[in-house]
C-alpha cells in the first residue's frame, strides 16, 4: 500500500450542453459508499427533476480496486457509471466521489456519445480539481524511561510520527503514528540511541 496519494480539497462542479441535454458534473472529496449516497440526496435536492444521476466513486487509495463503485441509474449498461469510474482511475485521486446530473434535451446520444459525455466534464473538472497529499500512518507504540523521553520524541518527529498519548507510569509509554517506509528505520535508531533497550511495536494487521 502506498504511503501517501492525493485526495480533493475542495468540491467542483462543470456544467455543459451536450446536443440539448445538460450535464452537471460534481467532484468532491468521498471516503465510503455512504458519504456518495449522502451526497446523492443533496444534489436530488438541489437538482430536482433531472433524468438521471449518474456516480462513480474511488473510497480509499487510488489502486484500491475494492473501495469503489459505479453507477449508471437508468442509462444503458455501461454508459455512464462505469466511463466515469475509469476518468476518475486514470486522474490518479484517490478518496473521490463524481455525480452527474443529466437534465434530457430531447435528443438521444447513442451510447458512445453517453459515454463522451458523461466523462467530458469530469475530465474537464479533474485538470482544474484542488488537492492535497493525504500522508498514511500506521499505529505504534514503544515504552520509554523519563530520561529518555525528549530524545525519542525528537528521533519520532524526525520521521513525520504523530505522537497520539503520552501514558506517564513507572515509564512512558508512547502511542504514535508513523509512515509506513519509516517503521524498520526507526527501530534502527531508537537501538542507537538507546543501547538496544528501546523498541517501537507496531500492529500485526498493518
């Protein structure tokens, strides 16, 4: 799994006529299934009457080929959702939901001329879409003595961990998040500077 990929920060929308019909196209940021349902139910609101509202959607990294979904809500199989879904892969975003409003303007498109254009405005949309990195930690934890507990939290911030608590006992016992490619190097330092005593431990399931 990768570290670190894009995500939007902000949603955008591109409105078009297409042979009488109009297109409304709206990229935003989506992290589940549920978030492109909810937004769904916004735009019907917003958009009432409309023929269709298509979707496409892609819930966690961009490669995750599991966390995504289509749909073509009415139009003929394959016309709609699934171009969509593939314009949205192809941007390399991950998190992102897309809705397309179509308003019919009387004049049928065929289904390569479907396919044209309910992608056209995500295309359009996505080389003017404002993001920012999403940065991936994984959970850790390591005990500490007091004495040891400024070194160690610099060596943390060295790798771009998050210190999440600070459990003050007999010892320290530090709960973080670090990015992945840093997990065996920063076992290697902590030895270095610790004579072999200090250890991060890091959940099996990651």
């Amino acid at each position: 799994m990768t570290d670190s990929y894009q995500i939007p920060s902000a949603e955008l929308i591109i409105e078009e006529e297409i042979k009488h019909s109009r297109f409304i196209s709206f990229i935003f940021h989506c992290q589940s299934y549920e978030e492109i349902k909810c937004a769904l139910t916004n735009i019907k609101t917003r958009y009432p009457a409309a023929s269709h509202y298509c979707y496409a959607f892609i819930a966690q990294n961009p490669t995750n080929t599991v966390a995504m979904g289509s749909s073509d809500d009415g139009e003929p199989t394959g016309s709609a959702g699934r171009p969509m879904l593939a314009t949205l892969q192809g941007a390399n975003v991950g998190e992102i939901g897309a809705i397309v409003v179509r308003y019919f303007g009387g004049t049928k498109l065929g289904v390569g001329g479907l396919v044209r254009a309910y992608s056209s405005g995500l295309k359009q949309g996505l080389t003017q879409l404002q993001t920012q990195l999403k940065q991936i930690r994984y959970s850790g934890s390591l005990i500490c003595e007091y004495s040891q507990l400024k070194d160690v939290e610099h060596l943390l911030a060295q790798y771009d961990a998050v210190v999440e608590a600070r459990d003050f006992m007999e010892k320290v016992t530090l709960s973080f998040a670090i990015p992945k490619r840093f997990k065996t190097e920063l076992n290697l330092n902590l030895a270095s500077i610790s004579q072999g005593s200090l250890m991060a431990k890091f959940d099996l399931l990651e």
